[in-house]
C-alpha cells in the first residue's frame, strides 16, 4: 500500500496544457455521434410495432461506431503528450535501492528444525535471496545474541558477505540472550553514516518483550521477518507495531520487505529537485496502436483522419532511420539502457549515442580507455567523476587527482568526489614514497619493470626488476590468503569475544587492553582483503 500511496502523491503531468484537448475532442465527439444516431422517422401517426419495423438498423444505433475509437485513440495521443509521470529520472551513477543493514538473530532457538532445514539456515538463505534481490545495493550485517557485533559494515559486493554470513552460529557468540534493541541500535549508527535514507531488516524467530516498545518506537525504516512456523507465535513479535512479514517459500517474503525498507528511500528521490522527472507517455503509446489497429476494419475508417495522416506524413521534414525491426520502436539510447538493465554493458556501449551514458557503459565494461576519451568532451560533474574512477581502474592516479579535483570544482557537493580525491592523493603519495625507499641509483635496466608515476621527481629515476624464476618473489595477497587456515567462525568468535571484553570494560570504567597483534579498529572488510 505504500507504493501506492507515493504513486498517487507524486503523480502529476509534466505538460499539462494538452490536457485541454480532452474537452474539445469529447465535445466533438459528442456532436458526431449525436448526429448519426438520431432518429429522422416521426413518432406521430404510426405504431409503435411498424415504426420499429420501417426503420433500418435501429438495433445497430447504440452500437461503437468509428468516431468512438478515434476519440479513444485521439484522448490517448492527448494524455501522452501532457506528460504523466511519478518518479524521476533515476541516476545511474546512485544505488537505485536503499542502503540495508540485515540484522540476524544467532541464539539457540534459531538451531530448531521446524522451519527446514533450521530457521537460522533458512535466514541465511533469505538473507542471500536478498542480496541477489537487491542487485548489488549497499547491505550491511549485523549479529546479535546476548551482545550485539558488526559482522560486516556497507557493502556494495555479495560475495564479501557470503562467508561471513556462514560462519555465523550461536557457538560463537560471547554472550547468551536476544537483545535486539542493542542489535537495532547498532544497525542504526552503521545508517548514520550514509549519504541516502536507508532501512534496517530484523530476521529473527522471536522478540523479547522488554525490546518491543523500543523497535515500535523507530517508526518507519525497520521490518522484521519472522522464521517462525506457520502456526507457532510469539508474544514479542505480535506486539510489534513496525511492519512483520512470515516466511515464505518463495521470493514473495522478500519482495515485500524490499518494497518496504525502499518506501522511505523512493520518497527522498521523489525530493530530489536535482533529478528530472521520468516521462510516462510511452506508456500510452501502446493502446493507442492497438486502437489503430481497428481502423482496418470495413466502415471504421474514417476518411477525414486518413487524410489527416496523410498530411502530416507528407509533412514530415525529417525521415526516420529504421536498420532493424527493433528501430521502428526504439531509439538507440532507448535499446542500450535495456542492455544496461540487463547489465550487457559491452553491448549497451556500442548502443548509446548519449556521452555520458555511453562513456559510463564503457567503464562499467572495463573499456577504461575510451570511456575516458568519450567522457572528455562532457563538461559536468558526472563525466570528470566517471573519469577519475576510469583512470583509477587504469592505475592513472595522477590523472584522477585532477578529474576528482575537477568534480569538485564543476560541483563541491558531489557525492563521494572529495572521499575519491583524498584516496587518490593517498594512492599518489605512497608510490612516490615506495619509489623513493627504493631508489638505488642504477641505471641498469630488467626485461620487466614496475612503472611508477613520479610526476613530483621524487627520488632517483630507476627500474625495479621482477624476479622470473619466482624463487625470491614475495607472496601475492591471494597466495597468502590460502596458506591461511584460520575458518571465519573463528576469526568471528575471537572479534565478537574481543568486543565483548572491549565493551565491559568501558561501561566499568576500566581502561580497554588491545591486544599487540589485533588494530583496534580493523573491519571485517578491511580483515578479508
């Protein structure tokens, strides 16, 4: 119901003075009709069974007659070209669904198998339906029993939440309990953080009753799934004001949810002034051909709209290019953001005549090159951020710098420019001081070398060999990371035991041991690269 409702408030058109055609064309249409099917036999003087029997087709009078599709089709053209709309155009450099922060409950009770194969393994299952539902949207996980954990802050990748998310059981939790106003409130200071209105996703089989009043009071934003059975209940959970879906077999559970948690984001995108609104007409494009389709008929053409249409085919200044039969319907621009939904961005880039979208398409299939070239000639914010990320990929750190720098000075607000631009300039500065604690002075040259950027002429000029052989080469990251045998339930059991210390300590005043080997504020995310 909430879709609807924003439907209905933001619905309005973007031309409305074609709406007064409407008036004039049912006024006409009116006159017409009214003038076919009048009745030209006297009443006086005959009977009533011989009149109906003298006049021709009275059956027929109130039957459709062509000027009725005419006026529908005509009405259609009318409404379409005033512009209904309610949404805005969507930016396709935003996430286009709300930041998440999934909330799972990780007790005792959760390891019951009446929800198959066990309502926590159900959770976790609908969890990553979730993930998979939501495309690639901001998501964030948090666990709680007796104490509550980030197991992973906002991110933008499943794959990265996949094994964490298994390595999540009650075996590895410090603290026995369900305090799931603590979990809320440690979800909503991970939402704090972000730029857009976001909703937090509670999975759980039960709420204690002393937490109801608090997750009542967060108001819209929160949404429980309950793992419950069918026919089993639970006294917290029936007290909840807050919206609360059962689990379902299919994605429909999950469906709803999304609408959900998405309400409060699409309503802030609706505000969005920046935005321009998202023309609806064609919409009405596809009635008013089926309309015309009728006109084929014997007696529903009407002789005056044919040459009408003649008229202004004839009138035409420009011919239309048809290549495929996909060209009568579609304009390239039309055909690749279809392509870009179906994120075929190869495709979508050999598609799109728009710049900016085209330049995007390419970067996002990894043609860093000439997304940078195509973006080039664009003069906006958006282009010289989508360039800065290009050369960031191509490993241009410099050339970034000044494309960030750019963003900024074209538009100082925009998104995530300023973050990009300080990381750049981290990047640029510690490979000018990697080449600097690596200078030596020779001039000897290998047959494979690392070229640094060293625009500023830190240091000595030279090339740093790379071994061949791979006897002395140091361990890539990947290389490493398999040669670690540590599982993340156990990586998880000593943070969440580590934070659980952390966090009696502060509420008794003592002052917090950090261990040599652990940094205090190491992320799970920043732990798994």
């Amino acid at each position: 119901m909430t879709s609807l409702f924003l439907f209905f408030e933001a619905f309005h058109f973007l031309r409305p003075f074609w709406l007064l055609l409407v008036p004039a064309v049912l006024t006409l249409w009116w006159m017409i009709r009214r003038a076919e099917t009048r009745r030209d036999v006297p009443n006086d003087g005959i009977a009533p069974h011989l009149r109906a029997a003298l006049i021709l087709g009275a059956k027929d009078r109130r039957r459709s007659l062509p000027i009725d599709g005419v006026t529908l089709g005509v009405i259609l053209c009318a409404l379409g070209a005033a512009g209904p709309t309610w949404s805005r155009l969507p930016d396709p450099f935003a996430a286009q669904s709300a930041p998440v922060v999934v909330v799972l409950k990780v007790t005792d009770t959760m390891e019951e198998d009446d929800v198959a194969p066990s309502r926590l393994e159900r959770g976790k299952q609908k969890i990553r339906d979730f993930l998979d539902l939501r495309a690639g949207a901001r998501t964030a996980l948090v666990a709680y029993a007796g104490t509550a954990h980030v197991v992973l802050p906002m991110t933008e990748d499943p794959s990265v939440m996949r094994p964490y998310l298994e390595g999540l059981s009650p075996d590895i939790m410090p603290q026995k309990g369900e305090v799931a106003a603590d979990a809320l409130a440690l979800a909503q200071s991970v939402l704090a953080d972000e730029a857009d209105t976001g909703g937090v996703l509670i999975v759980t089989d039960g709420i204690d009753p002393a937490d109801v009043d608090t997750l009542n009071a967060t108001g819209s934003g929160v949404a429980v799934l309950s793992m419950l059975p069918e026919g089993v209940r639970d006294r917290g959970l029936d007290a909840l004001s807050i919206p609360l879906v059962e689990v379902t077999p299919d994605g429909g559970d999950l469906r709803r949810l999304d609408g959900l948690l998405n309400a409060a984001y699409r309503r802030a995108a609706l505000e969005n002034t920046e935005q321009p609104w998202l023309d609806r007409a064609y919409w009405l494009a596809w009635p008013a051909a089926l309309i015309v389709l009728l006109w084929f008929r014997r007696g529903w053409t009407m002789r005056w709209l044919v040459l009408a249409t003649l008229a202004y085919g004839a009138a035409a200044p420009n011919p239309s290019r048809a290549d495929g039969v996909v060209d009568w319907f579609l304009t390239p621009d039309q055909q690749g953001q279809i392509a870009f939904n179906r994120r075929n961005f190869v495709d979508a880039s050999e598609l799109f005549e728009d710049p900016l979208w085209r330049g995007y398409a390419l970067y996002r299939s990894g043609q860093y090159e000439d997304s940078i070239e195509v973006l080039a000639r664009l003069d906006t914010a958006q282009a010289s951020f989508i360039q800065g990320m290009a050369q960031i990929k191509s490993r241009s750190y410099r050339d970034a710098v000044r494309s960030f720098q750019t963003t900024l000075t074209r538009d100082p607000d925009y998104p995530g420019a300023a973050d990009n631009l300080k990381l750049a300039e981290q990047i640029v500065d510690y490979v000018e001081e990697a080449r600097e604690q690596s200078d030596t002075g020779d001039d000897g040259i290998g047959a494979d070398e690392v070229v640094f950027d060293n625009e500023a002429n830190r240091g000595v000029d030279s090339q740093v060999e790379v071994p061949q052989d791979g006897g002395d080469a140091p361990l890539t990251t990947e290389q490493w990371m398999n040669t670690v045998d540590t599982q993340t339930s156990d990586f998880l059991r000593i943070r969440f035991a580590l934070e659980a210390v952390q966090a009696s300590a502060s509420d008794a005043g003592q002052p917090q041991a950090q261990p040599d080997d652990i940094e205090p504020d190491t992320t799970a995310e920043e732990a798994a690269q």
